[in-house]
C-alpha cells in the first residue's frame, strides 16, 4: 500500500474515532442528557404557559424551600432502589424521628441532644427494614409497608394521635442552620440538599459502597461469586435512607414550627416519582444522583405549575402516577429490547 | 515441598443432602489438576469450597502450607485464588472496568476509589490482553454488548490481573466456539508456563486431558480416582470414567 492512500484513510478515521467518541459519551450518559432534556423542557412549558409566575423569583425561593424536604430522602432512596431494594417506609420514619426529637426535648430541654436522638432514631428504624429484608427474606416492598404502618402506628400511640408545638425552639442555632434564610433569600434547606447531593454522590460513584450498591442492583449472584458482602451493603443503604428521613422529618416540622403526627403522608409519591423520573432502574443497577436531583425539581415544579396554569389541584396526583408508570416502563422496555 | 492448595477431609452439607465426603484433594506448585465427574458429582461444590463461597461442614483447608479458618471469598482472593466461574459472575449492566475490578476495586485505606487508575489499567488490559481493538469497546463500555466469547475473556482477563497463584476454571469452555475454546485452552497452557497452577473443571474430557498434568475424579461427592496424565491414555482414561459412573469406583 502506497502512503498517499493511507494517509487521507487515516485522517478518515480520525474523525470517524472522534464521532464515535461523541456518540459514546452521549450513549453512556444517555438517561443524564434525557432528564436534563426533560427538565429544560418543563421548565419552558412552564415559562411559556405561565409567565406571570415563572418569570418571578418568589417561585424559585418557594421550590428552594420546600423541595429540599422530599428530594433529601429521594437522594439514598435512589441507591436503595439502584441496589434493586424499595423502602415506602420513609414517610412513617420522618414522623417517628420526630417523636424521639420532642420527646427527648421535654426530657433534657436540648435541642442537640433532641437533634441527635432523631437521626438515631431514624438509622435505627432503617436498619431494622434493611435486617427484616437481608436476614428474614422478606421482599423490601413488603417488608417497607410493614413497617410504615408499623411507625406509623407507633407515632400515634405513643403521641396520643397528638402533634406538638416547636414555637419554643424557634430561635435557637439549630433551627436557623436547618431552615434559616442564608443572606435573605436562600433557604438553609437547599445548601443542605446541595451538600447531600454532593455526599450522595462521592459515595455512590467513588467509593466502594457505591461501586458495590450498583453491583449488587445488577447481579447479586455475581457480586457474592467475587466476594462482595451483599447483606452488609444492603442493610447499609436502609439504614441511610432511615437517617435521612429522620433529618428530613426535623426540616419540614422546623420550617412550620409544628410536629403533625401525620408528618411525611404526603411525600410518598412525589419522592419516589422524583427517583423513578430521574432514571433510576425500578430492576436495579441502573440509576444516578443527578437525575434524581433533577427530577425532584420538576416534580415540585409540577404541582406549582398546574395551578399556576389555571388547572385544579387535583391534577397533582394524576401527573405523578403517569411519571411513575412512563418511567419505570422505559427501563422495562429498553431492557427488552436488550434481550 | 508444601503444597500450593490442600483439603483434608472436606465434607460439606446443605442440609440432609451430603454434597462432598472426606474429599482429600490438593494441588502441587506449577501444576493444573482437571476435574473431571457427572453432574451433581460435586465439583462445583469443592471449587466453591476452596474459593470461600461454601464453608465446608468438616474438614481443613491449607494455602501453602498455612491453614486458612473462617475463608471467605474475600479472603480467598487475597490469598491468591482467582476463579473463572461457570456463570461468569459479571455484572452486564455495568462498564467493563467496573466488571474487571468486581469486588477488588482499587482503593485508599478509607475505601475511596481510584477510578482513573481502573480505567487506565483497563485499557491497558484491553489491549494487551484481551484483544480489544475496536473503538466501539473501551473501558466504560458496558458489557452486555459483548459476545459470550468476550465476556468469558473479560472473567479471564480479570483472574490473571491480580496475579493469583491459583487460577480455577470452572466449565469455561461452556458456550464458546471452537475458536474460543482452543483459545482458551491454549490461555491454561500459558498458566502453567507462567509457573501458576490451575483447576480445571470441564464436561469435554478431551479438553482436560489435553492440558492437565493430573485428573482427580469426582463421583457422589467423594473422589473416585486419580491419575498422572502422563500414565494413562486417553482411551483407558475414559474407560475408567464409564466404570466409575456404573459402579462409583475404578477398581
């Protein structure tokens, strides 16, 4: 072969490596590019469809301040659901931290000591749900409707079915650094659901936790054949999704400076709808952390927006339930056409 | 000289069904032992065993010469077993660096990654080893693209990365082609020239004499019979197989 040839050959297939590069980044990340797709898109349905409300910033420091709530449960949920588990229990969790908060409170009058006692509280009632499913053998979806009626229960007997006030702890440290207002206009909340996000996410995509939690979502068998220890994994992730419904639970009564009882019954849906749209494989193996930050957005974007469209309230529901089954069926039909 | 890997009167229960009985089995520095028996012989059972998947019931396990208690499959691996196991054990759904590094991901004291240098050494495997060309393959390809030829290679590739003393080859010739398989046989050829040792499980008992020093017969969880390649012929090998699985013995 003569070097003329080769050499515009060789010019073709760089570029051809260059495209295919490109291609493979864009295929690689292609459920990152869909929802950041799909966020753009809400948002300018949104902008378009109701100027008056999206173009203000007061929409955006209301998102700030209540999304945070849901999407710092959605964040572990995500690796529980990456690890092929489900935990509905979440919502009875938040409630039940709290519980262990004002009780504690009434005891020692210290809200550090109150603060501590819920995140324990919570870490413990998800290692319980992570010890039913790995040692028991119960199915997490089952095993996660136990126990959420189970706390839920237990929030009501042990309260009386009452709330409690936290007017008293307004204006200590704790409460400013939870849900406090960081230069006027920032909600503490969302400096927390940013540092989350950014924990979640070193731990899911670089440190070994991780690298075993999307292993074990993929094949278990495999992950225990190459002895990874599948149980301790398992446990760990529920136990973190426990934690950070009990933070959760402390955010959201401290921002209305009220506990209800029924704490956390209305966040079922919208934080696994937030997971599920964010990409994350209901099959497992599958599934990141930005999409599910993302996805938090556009779900609170949703209920904000059908009103501010002029649709009724009750649209909520219905929209969420679709995003749920639209994104769940996604994976069960890419992964059809895989086989 | 101690030997590379020893049981001593292995036993091993699941329950009221007896999977091995007083297995005595071990293999020598630089040898490859095939590891020939029925179905349900137990073979998968003892590699199983020895990789610290299955605990045995009774019995001692020694790695040169050292007794191993309490063996998991972590701690088999750092003592230099690596396994290319029947179902392959990789994970589909994820990137082959991912899949290369399963279970040993490359790490610091607090479990923190090193993922550019999984990456790299990926590639460099890719390349070397593998033979991996093609630039639609690299490390963060996921492996459910892959043939079944290539995915057996990935399982190989990643029992040699980490320099294990004792490589056991569970029915790798399984769903490979004629191609694959001598390449593969060629692959246990090279173990035992690198100065490794190596079990070998295969149905096919022309792949294993033809690359075994020594085959050790299982039949109804107990050995049935062990003979030097070199002492016996293809023909009497088989021989003794038909004789084993009628009556559970040779003699």
């Amino acid at each position: 072969m003569d070097i003329e040839k080769v050499k515009p050959e060789a010019e073709a297939a760089a570029a051809d490596s260059m495209k295919i590069r490109i291609t493979r980044r864009l295929r690689a990340n292609a459920t990152q590019v869909g929802i950041i797709a799909v966020f753009l898109l809400v948002w300018l349905f949104f902008i378009v469809a109701a100027p008056d409300t999206f173009l203000k910033p007061q929409i955006y420091n209301a998102f700030m301040s209540t999304i945070p709530f849901f999407a710092i449960m959605a964040l572990p949920l995500t690796m529980a659901v990456i690890a092929g588990e489900m935990d509905l229990s979440f919502t009875s969790i938040m409630a039940l931290g709290m519980v262990a908060f004002i009780k504690v409170f009434e005891a020692t009058n210290s809200v550090g000591l109150a603060f501590l006692s819920s995140l324990l509280t919570g870490t413990l009632a998800g290692l319980l749900n992570g010890a039913i499913v790995v040692w028991i053998g119960i199915p997490s979806l089952v095993a996660t409707i136990g126990t959420q009626f189970f706390w839920r229960g237990a929030v009501l007997v042990i309260l009386n079915g009452k709330g409690g006030t936290l007017v008293p702890i307004k204006e200590t440290l704790l409460r400013k650094i939870m849900v406090g207002q960081v230069a006027e206009y920032l909600p503490s909340q969302m400096l927390w659901l940013i540092a989350i996000a950014i924990g979640t996410w070193i731990l899911l995509n670089r440190h070994k936790f991780g690298a075993h939690i999307y292993l074990i979502g993929d094949n278990e068998n495999s992950a225990r054949l190459m002895g990874i220890n599948a149980k301790r994994t398992r446990i760990l992730v529920f136990a973190l999704v426990g934690l950070a419904s009990a933070f959760a639970g402390m955010m959201s009564s401290m921002q209305v400076s009220y506990f209800w009882p029924s704490l956390g019954e209305g966040y079922l849906l919208r934080t696994l709808a937030s997971v599920f749209l964010g990409g994350t494989s209901v099959f497992g193996g599958v599934g990141t952390i930005l999409g599910t930050f993302l996805g938090s957005f556009i779900i609170g974007a949703i209920e904000a927006g059908i009103v501010a469209i002029g649709l009724t309230g009750f649209y909520t529901q219905l929209i969420y339930g679709f995003i749920i089954i639209v994104s769940v069926s996604m994976h069960a039909v890419m992964r059809k056409r895989m086989h | 000289m101690e030997h590379r890997l020893e049981l001593k009167n292995i036993s091993k229960s699941f329950g009221e069904v007896q999977s091995l009985k007083n297995i005595n089995f071990h293999l020598g520095r630089n040898e490859v032992v095939g590891l020939l028996g029925d179905n349900g012989a137990g073979k998968s059972t003892l590699i199983k065993v020895i990789t610290g998947y299955h605990q045995a019931s009774e019995g001692e396990i020694f790695f040169g010469g050292q007794l191993a208690t309490d063996l998991t499959v972590a701690k088999a691996r750092k003592l230099g077993v690596e396994t290319v196991y029947q179902e392959r054990a990789l994970a589909e759904l994820q990137t082959l660096w991912r899949n290369i590094f399963l279970g040993r991901e490359i790490s610091n004291r607090f479990g923190f990654l090193d993922v550019n240098k999984m990456k790299e050494e990926t590639n460099r495997l890719m390349l070397e080893s593998m033979g991996f060309t093609s630039m639609a393959v690299n490390p963060d390809s996921a492996i459910q693209t892959f043939s079944g030829g290539e995915k057996q290679g990935v399982a190989i590739v990643r029992a040699l990365y980490f320099d294990a003393e004792i490589i056991i080859l569970d029915e790798p010739t399984m769903g490979l082609s004629l191609k694959e398989t001598r390449k593969l046989l060629n692959f246990v050829r090279e173990i035992k020239a690198a100065g490794k040792s190596a079990v070998f499980i295969d149905h096919n008992i022309f792949h294993v004499y033809s690359v075994a020093d020594r085959v050790v017969v299982l039949d109804r969880g107990q050995v049935a019979g062990e003979f030097r390649t070199e002492d016996i012929t293809l023909d009497d090998l088989m021989d003794k197989m038909y004789q084993i699985a009628e009556t559970g013995s040779f003699t």
